[in-house]
C-alpha cells in the first residue's frame, strides 16, 4: 500500500528542471541552484530528479512533437496541403541538411532526456547508501528502474532515427555484419568524460538491452508470472514493468529477433492490467473507448503517457492537420491523409470514425475545396478544450497494448506462422469493429501486415522506420489539393535519407569524432 502511496505522491509533485548549456548537444546535464556535489543526497531530492527525467519527456521536440510527427510526415502517410504554412517543409520534400533544426532538436531532446537519467543513475548509489527505511528503498529501486528503461527508449529512438535498420541474413537478424555499422553515440556517465564518437549498431542496441534488464530485474517483484505485477496498471504516467517488456518487444522486432519479440509482446498481451479498446461507450467520459484513448487521453490499453496538465504540456500534435486556433471558427491544416490510407478502412472500422472526420464537419478555411476527411486524432483533449480553450494537446502515449498485438504478429509472420499472425491481428482489428484479416505467406502477408500497422497507428511516428526496415520505397500520388513540390515524390527502398543526418554541430564541436551518415553528404 505504501508503495502505490509514494507513487501517488510522485505523479502529484511539482517537477522543475533546467537543462545545461555547453557546445554539444552530448554535453546537455541537469543543472539547478544547488551545487552538484551537494545535489542528489536524500530520497527527497531522488524523487524530485526522478520526476524531471519525465519532465524532460514533455518536450515539443519529442513524443509530443517533431519525434511523433517528422517519420510520418516524410513518408507516404499524409499530402502538404496548396497553401500550407510550411512547418516541416524540408521532411515533405526531403530536402533534409544537417543544420536542419527539427532534426537538431530531436536528436538533442533526446541526449538530454539522456543526461538525466544518467545523473539520477551516478548519484542513486550515494543516496541509497543513506536510507534504512524498506518502503523507501524499494521505491529507490523502482526508479532507478525507470531511470534504466527510459534511458534505453531514448537510446533505442535515437537508433531507429540516426542508423540504419538491423542488417540481415534472410529474415534472421546478423549480428556480425551489426558490429560494422555505425551507431550512436553511447553516455552511461554524468561526471566522468566519456569518448565523443559512435559505437557499432551492434554496440549501441546491447547497451539499450543492458538497461531494459536492468530494469527488469530492479522491478522483479519475487512473482514468478511476468505478466502480473501490483505496479502494472493502465494509463500509467511511469514506466512499469509492463512497460519495460511493451519496450523490450519493440526493440527485438526492430533487431529481427522474432522470438524474443513474441516473448515479451506475450507478456503484455497476457497481463490482466490491459485490454484492448472497443466502440462501448466509456461512462466516465461520454464517449467510446477508442474515441476515449484520443479524446480524453485515456483507455484500458494505455500501458504508458506522457502526464500533461492544462498548464503544464509540451507540444500540440494537433495542429499541423487543423489549426482551428488561428480564428476558431475554420480549420487551416498544413497537412492532409493520403487518400490510399483512407481507402484502408472498412466503413466499419471504427478507427476511421476516431481518426478523420469531413470537412462539412469541421469546415476548412482555404479558398479551395479539400475533398478528403481531415484527421482529428489529435483534436485535442476535451478536458483541455473545455476549461481551457487549449486544443490540439494531446498526452502522447508511446506504449500501448494494441502494438503489441501487432508486434507478436508481425514477429510471426517472419517465424514462418501466419495462423498466429492472423489470430493478433484478427483480435486487433475486431475490436475495432473492422472484422477479420488473413495473413498470408510472402510479400501478400507483408502487405497486410503493413496495412495493419498504418490502421491502428497513424501518425505515431512508425512508418518511415517500417519502410527503412522492410526495405521498401515509396510514391506519392499528385492531387489538385496538394503543394506541387513533393506532391508525385518517389522514393527508392535505398535512399540515404531513410537514415536522418547527424546534426552538423555535433560533428563540429570540439573534441568531437562523430562520423555523419551518407544523408550528411548529400
């Protein structure tokens, strides 16, 4: 009980963080009025620097933003509307350069959410040493726990986005041919200088699985099912061990290592904490679940969220596709649904009802007519809205139980048994009242799981990662709506700028040997 208690506290504490300054984005630590060396001392002063590791996750260059918006964007996923404002202009067109400063952004959002958590890991020790209360170092270890895991989700975003896709000997991972790939650069210190070059792909994905284990261990509560545990709960604000597994299954299918994949996707999908989402109606809120999961940004199947309050957010996800704000009265969006991802759904599948609505419905303030739905996934939350007038703020919600489904399947499908990859996506898929769906063998069953994976997460930040490890290119179909540069864009499976150049600064900062990508040269 004491447990869940602290907890409470934790989520319900004000949280300060100022970040450092210096040349590189790698040297970017936590900084406050108090000394370093008299920082950190007590479980206080834990639990505070514990909490801005997940302040830090609020920024607008992160899952709240550029991370969630820019792969989608500079895939085939949505059209620059005529007269767009041009946020993003050089992701659409893929006229990507190293000075870039979204990219620069994410790249050092991510190493400072980083710094973090490698100052709570230095200094977790020197406090630990000074506690004698059972309940309070039991709660140290749940966030060092958390400290481990979210380091490793940083890492595993950082290699998804500045590397390229785990290489293969036919469908299984080569690890071998791994260690000669570059990497990211790894800092598992705060004090300590570390060398300022990148590691092996190999390299940098051990140091990711390193740190899930840890955590996994550091949450091990004695109970010998991995699929209960008295921290797992939904619409968790922290990582749980739920969690760490939901993260672990990511990252095996991203190394190709399908039965570790199934494995911990398994333990999630079993976990009794969760349940997919469905068109019943949610008595707290109004409106069906599904509806529920965007729209007040809660639901059985978050396994984890980003916590936002009205005064206390990150970005707007929001409002690239709307920007209703601009009057309040008409939608302006800067970006549109690809019409070949609309025709994906079935007239009954009830993410289509969730995700887009007609223009008729939310009129558009161009002077030129937009003949399709416009995506109101991220309208905002109506908490939000209705107190605040705050639209378009949506808690990000990186984990959630219905991509584990397509994980295990996705994962089957390359073990060769598709009666299980149907069985996922077939349960996925009727719980969104969109019927059942048959995985074939071959580049058929590849398809369909491809399709799966844009129906349920559109505009989560997948796709151009799924492109870039199945190897596949793309093209855009011109339309009368659309911005002309960019609009009949193809793209081969081989383009260097499936891998983001490293930052320009990064590569430039003295004492650096950071080699950029082929991107960086182009």
């Amino acid at each position: 009980m004491i447990k869940n208690i602290l907890h409470i506290i934790k989520i319900a504490a004000v949280s300060a963080l100022i970040a450092g300054t210096a040349v590189s984005c790698l040297e970017k630590y936590p900084g406050s009025s108090i000394p370093e060396k008299d920082a950190m001392k007590t479980f206080s002063d834990a639990e505070q620097h514990n909490l801005g590791i997940y302040a830090s996750l609020k920024s607008s260059a992160l899952y709240s933003g550029s991370l969630t918006l820019l792969p989608d964007i500079q895939a085939d996923l949505v059209m620059a509307t005529l007269t767009n404002a041009n946020p993003y202009d050089g992701i659409w067109n893929w006229d990507i350069r190293p000075t870039n400063e979204n990219i620069e952004a994410v790249y050092g959002s991510l190493y400072a959410v980083i710094g973090n958590c490698n100052f709570f890991l230095e200094k977790v020790g020197d406090v630990k040493a000074t506690l004698t209360d059972e309940d309070q170092l039991d709660m140290l270890e749940h966030y060092t726990a958390e400290a481990h895991a979210i380091r490793a989700l940083c890492y595993s975003e950082l290699i998804k986005c500045f590397c390229e896709a785990y290489p293969a000997s036919g469908n299984d991972a080569d690890d071998e041919a791994a260690k000669s790939l570059k990497g990211v650069v790894l800092r598992t210190k705060y004090s300590e200088p570390e060398p300022v070059r990148r590691a092996s792909l190999y390299d940098s994905y051990q140091l990711v699985l390193d740190d899930l284990q840890k955590a996994e261990e550091l949450f091990d509560d004695g109970d010998d099912d991995p699929s209960e545990s008295e921290l797992d709960e939904y619409n968790s604000y922290y990582i749980t061990p739920a969690a760490v597994y939901a993260i672990r299954a990511r990252v095996a299918l991203y190394m190709r290592d399908w039965d570790d994949a199934i494995k911990y996707s398994t333990y999630v999908i079993n976990n009794k904490a969760y349940e997919l989402c469905t068109n019943v109606v949610d008595p707290t809120t109004g409106y069906s679940e599904i509806d529920s999961i965007w729209g007040f940004d809660t639901g059985s199947e978050i396994i984890w969220r980003i916590g936002f309050t009205p005064t206390s957010y990150g970005g707007a996800l929001g409002t690239v596709f709307l920007n209703l704000t601009r009057d309040f009265t008409y939608t302006y969006p800067d970006y549109v649904p690809a019409e070949w991802v609309l025709g994906l759904y079935s007239q009954s599948d009830y993410r289509y009802l969730a995700y887009f609505a007609t223009p008729s419905n939310n009129p558009v303030g161009f002077s030129y007519e937009i003949p399709v739905p416009l995506l109101v996934k991220y309208w905002g939350n109506q908490t939000f809205i209705s107190g605040y007038q705050l639209y378009h703020v949506c808690m990000p919600k990186p984990l959630r139980l219905a991509e584990q489904y397509l994980i295990r399947a996705e994962a089957n499908y390359w073990n060769g048994d598709t009666g299980k990859a149907t069985t996922d996506l077939t349960t996925l898929s009727q719980s969104r009242l969109a019927g059942s769906v048959t995985v074939s063998s071959g580049d058929a069953g590849l398809e369909t799981i491809s399709n799966e994976r844009v129906k349920e997460l559109y505009m989560e930040g997948f796709r151009l990662n799924d492109l870039k490890r199945w190897h596949k290119g793309f093209e855009r179909t011109p339309n009368s709506y659309s911005q002309v540069e960019g609009y009949d864009l193809e793209v081969s499976a081989d383009d260097p700028l499936f891998v983001w150049p490293i930052p320009q600064h990064e590569i430039e900062a003295p004492g650096s040997d950071i080699e950029g990508n082929d991107s960086n040269n182009r």
